[in-house]
C-alpha cells in the first residue's frame, strides 16, 4: 500500500484549470520532490492534499483512506503537516514560542510544549537562536522556524513549499542534511522545490507539474533529461535545440 495516493486530482479555478487530472504516490520513508515552472499548480495541490482546499474531483489517499478535504488541523492531528512558501512567523514571539506553537498540537502544558520546540530548534540548527524574537532572524533562519514549526506538530508526512526558496547557495548546502536528518527520523517528505542542485541531492523520486499536468516521474537524473521537461521550462523546441537536433 502506498503511504500518500493522488489520484486523479483536478482543480478548477473558473475558466483555469491549475490541476488537472494529477495522479502520484508518495513512497513511506521517501523523500520526493513536486517540481514544475511557475504557476504549474505545485501549491494547489500542496493545498489539496494539506486540506486547505478541495479539489474539484479526484481523490487523496493517506495510508490506504481517503483524507480529501478532511480539514487541515484534523489532518495536523493525525501526522500531516505542511510548511508555506511565504513564511510568516508570529513577530512578536521568539523563535522557541514560535516553534512552540506547533508542539501545543502534541502537548497541553506549556513547559511540555517548551521542550519539545527546544528539542526541533537542535534538529533545524537553531538553539542557539532560542531567545531571538523571529523578525529578528534572517531568510534563512525563519524558513528554519518555518521548519520546526511544523516538525514540532510531529508529523508523520511533511510537506515542505520551498524551503530553499530565497536562500544562497550556502545555505542551501546547509539545510540540505537538515531535510535529509528528518526524513531519516522517520518522517516521508514531499516538497516543492526550484532549486535543482537539492532535488538532485535529496529526492529518491520527482514528479513535474506543467501547466497542471504530471508530465514526467522518475529519478531527478531521468526527469531532467525527459525532453517534455525540458521543453516545459525552456520553451517548445528547447530539447531538441540542446540536444543539437534542430537550429533555432
Ligand atoms: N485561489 C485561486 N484562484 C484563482 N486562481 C488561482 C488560485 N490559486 C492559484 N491560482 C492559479 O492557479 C495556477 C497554479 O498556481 P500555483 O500557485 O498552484 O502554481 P505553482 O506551481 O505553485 O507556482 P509557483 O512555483 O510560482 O509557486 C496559477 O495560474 C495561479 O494563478
């Protein structure tokens, strides 16, 4: 059985249609990636299968139950949890009151919450940020609070909307063993990522998303070599022109 199942999955947007019939398994213990250019609908269905939205038809199958449009806090309390590309930490909070948040799912008292977000802030690099409130921080250290806030909810899928969005490329080298540290943990990812040199790092299995259609899965090395894939990022003609099959 297959730990998450998208079957089928289309959502309309009045005359748009930002997913179309998407279909994809995600393997327990994998880390997969969801790439695809802008506007290819990789959030929507990030938010269909995080229950923010409801998908106009089609299925999303969590350990062998559907789950589609089951509400994102009862989908929180039973192990799946999601990052947001735009990270927006509570300002006024420090970074362990921020991460806290998310540990107040697993525990009522706050000395228990407490330790629990002091325990993730080891996990994405940020204990000693601890007391800092989290506007303080930088890109790269709030995608971190980003990160452990819901790693603290103790999620059994994580979802994560470009986490490396924003960062250089040493940062990105940085968090790289953080993301595979969970997943070793024992937690199964799915993300969203346009950093290409990561997803060719981390991911065991990609599926791209263009103009809402799964249009090639596979290992990162068979995917970016898919010329449909190519063709979706650079343009009709584009793989045989790099493969010198044509002239521009
Ligand atoms: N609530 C909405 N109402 C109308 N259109 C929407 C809505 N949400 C997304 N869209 C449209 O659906 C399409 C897919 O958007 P989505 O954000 O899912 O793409 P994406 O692959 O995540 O893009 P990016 O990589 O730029 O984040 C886009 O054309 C977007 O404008």
């Amino acid at each position: 059985m297959s730990f998450l199942q998208i079957r089928n999955v289309s959502m309309r947007f009045g005359g748009l249609m930002a997913v179309s019939d998407a279909s994809f398994d995600v393997a327990e213990g994998s880390i997969t990636g969801l790439i695809g250019p802008n506007g290819a609908g990789k959030t929507t269905l990030f938010a269909i299968v995080s229950g923010f939205q409801k998908p106009t038809s089609g299925q999303v199958l969590w350990r062998g139950a559907e789950i589609t449009a089951r509400p994102p806090h009862v989908l929180a309390a039973e192990g799946l949890s999601r990052t947001f590309q735009i990270v927006q930490p509570f300002a006024g909070l420090s970074v362990r009151e921020n991460i806290a948040v998310g540990a107040f799912l697993r525990h009522r008292r706050r000395a228990d919450a407490i330790a629990l977000a002091e325990q993730v802030a080891e996990q994405v690099g940020l204990t000693a940020e601890l007391d800092k409130p989290a506007a303080a921080l930088t890109v790269s250290g709030r995608k971190r609070v980003e990160l452990g806030k819901a790693l603290a909810t103790q999620p059994k899928l994580l979802l994560l909307d470009e986490v490396l969005a924003g960062l250089n490329p040493s940062e990105v080298r940085d968090i790289v063993p953080v993301v595979r540290a969970i997943r070793d943990s024992g937690v199964t990812v799915l993300m969203i990522e346009h950093v290409m040199q990561a997803v060719m790092n981390l991911c065991e299995s990609v599926h791209v998303l263009a103009q809402g259609r799964i249009i090639a899965s596979g290992t990162p090395a068979e995917v970016v070599a898919t010329p449909a894939v190519v063709e979706a990022y650079l343009g009709h003609g584009a793989a045989s022109r790099l493969s010198g099959g044509a002239h521009a």
